[in-house]
C-alpha cells in the first residue's frame, strides 16, 4: 500500500504547477471563477501540452463553460490572480477575442479567427542568465487599449512554462478565460487575428527552446504581434 505517497506526489505535482481563477478590476480582486471560466480539473492546477488541442484555447472544456461577464472600461487596467503563484520560467501572453453579434460571452465558445494579442512579455538577460519577469507573480496585469471598441470579449491569460520545453511538446501552457463586457471604446481595428488551436506549432521557437544551455541570445514569443490599438 503506498497511497501516502501517491498523494503526496499529487500534491507535491498540484503544488508545482498555478492556475488564473480570479479577475481583478478596478483595482479589486474579484471571486474566484466569477467572471472565469472554471475549466474541468481547475483543482489540480495542471497545464495544457497540446497546442493542436482546442484546450489550448480556454483549458479544458474551457470553451463550452460559462461565467459571469464584469463590465470593464477601454483604456483601463484588468488582471488575474496566480496562483499559489507563477513558479516556472516562460512568457506571458494576453488575447482578446470579440463576440460576434448575437452571441454573448457567457455562450460563444471563442471559435475561428477572432484572436488577437494585447499583451506579450519576454525574458531579459539574453545572452547572459535568462530572467522572466513573472517569476514568483501572484497576479499579472495589462492595460486594454483605448481604441478597443465597446463590446462583449473573452480575455485569455497565457503563461507558457518552458523548462522542459527543449523537445516538441515540453512547453506548458496556463491558460484562463474570463468574460468582459467593454465600455467606452474606440474605433480600432484590432489584429492579426487568429485561431486557438491554431496560432501556435508545438516547433514553434519559442516553444521548443533550452532555456539553460546554451544561454539563447534572443527570444521569439509564439503568435502573432501585439495590437496597441
């Protein structure tokens, strides 16, 4: 009997790995799976590893479950809380996706081209010892862009952990969506847009890369450029 140790294992695994259950608004940090989707073994804070899986869009059934949607305003700050907290090396990524007229957020699963990035961060210290920003973060953050016009969006929280991403399949993804309602927009023309699954090769290089050895002297966030609006 070693039941002991498989749970400790599990836990030590869980304790390992983060997940983005709450948004942050206003300065406020909301409930937890209020306004996110809360994706089927949110419990174990495990990772997505197939970019061809449409898990890579929302996490698991993350496209076909629903929340609460907050109202937020363009130009503001929004975020998500991490956590225990963000405990691997890799980028961090923002996508929107705006719901097409007459669907709404609780209901459209974030299907086709509809993506676009607001938000990508790199590492520092190319070349010599590789820093990520994020390391450790208990909430990340990005301002919406000013011009994003008003409407109903799904906002996607990336964090990609790459310290087994050296061999195709070894980057691993933490992934939420919540659901926004967005006031006071502009007249901008967000994109490129592209699709989850879809925008990513598990090739990719900044998806199949040794982070430790030798030390890259550049780095390629996966996707498409950020819109700035």
């Amino acid at each position: 009997m070693q039941f002991p140790t498989l749970l400790l294992a599990l836990a030590t695994a869980a304790n390992a790995h983060y997940v983005f259950p709450s948004l942050i608004t206003n300065g406020a940090t909301t409930t937890e799976w209020q306004y996110v989707r809360q994706w089927t073994g949110y419990y174990t804070n495990g990772p997505v590893t197939d970019v061809n899986s449409v898990s890579i869009r929302c996490n698991v059934d993350g496209a076909t479950k629903s929340a609460s949607t907050a109202t937020v305003a363009a130009g503001s700050t929004i975020g998500f809380t991490a956590k225990a907290s963000i405990s691997h090396p890799g980028p961090l990524q923002v996508y929107l996706a705006k719901v097409p007229s007459g669907k709404t957020a609780a209901t459209w699963d974030g299907s086709g081209n509809v993506w676009f990035k607001i938000f990508g961060q790199g590492p520092g210290g190319l070349g010599t010892s590789l820093t990520w920003p994020t390391n450790g973060a208990t909430q990340v953050s990005v301002k919406l862009p000013s011009s994003l016009p008003s409407g109903e969006y799904l906002l996607r929280v990336e964090h990609t952990a790459l310290h087994s991403a050296s061999s195709a399949g070894g980057a691993q993804f933490y992934i939420s969506c919540a659901q926004i309602n967005v006031t006071g927009g502009g007249s901008g023309n967000p994109g490129p847009l592209v699709a989850f699954p879809g925008a990513y090769k598990a090739t990719d290089p900044g998806l199949m890369i040794n982070i430790y050895y030798p030390i890259p002297t550049s780095y390629t966030l996966p996707g498409p450029a950020v819109w700035t609006g």
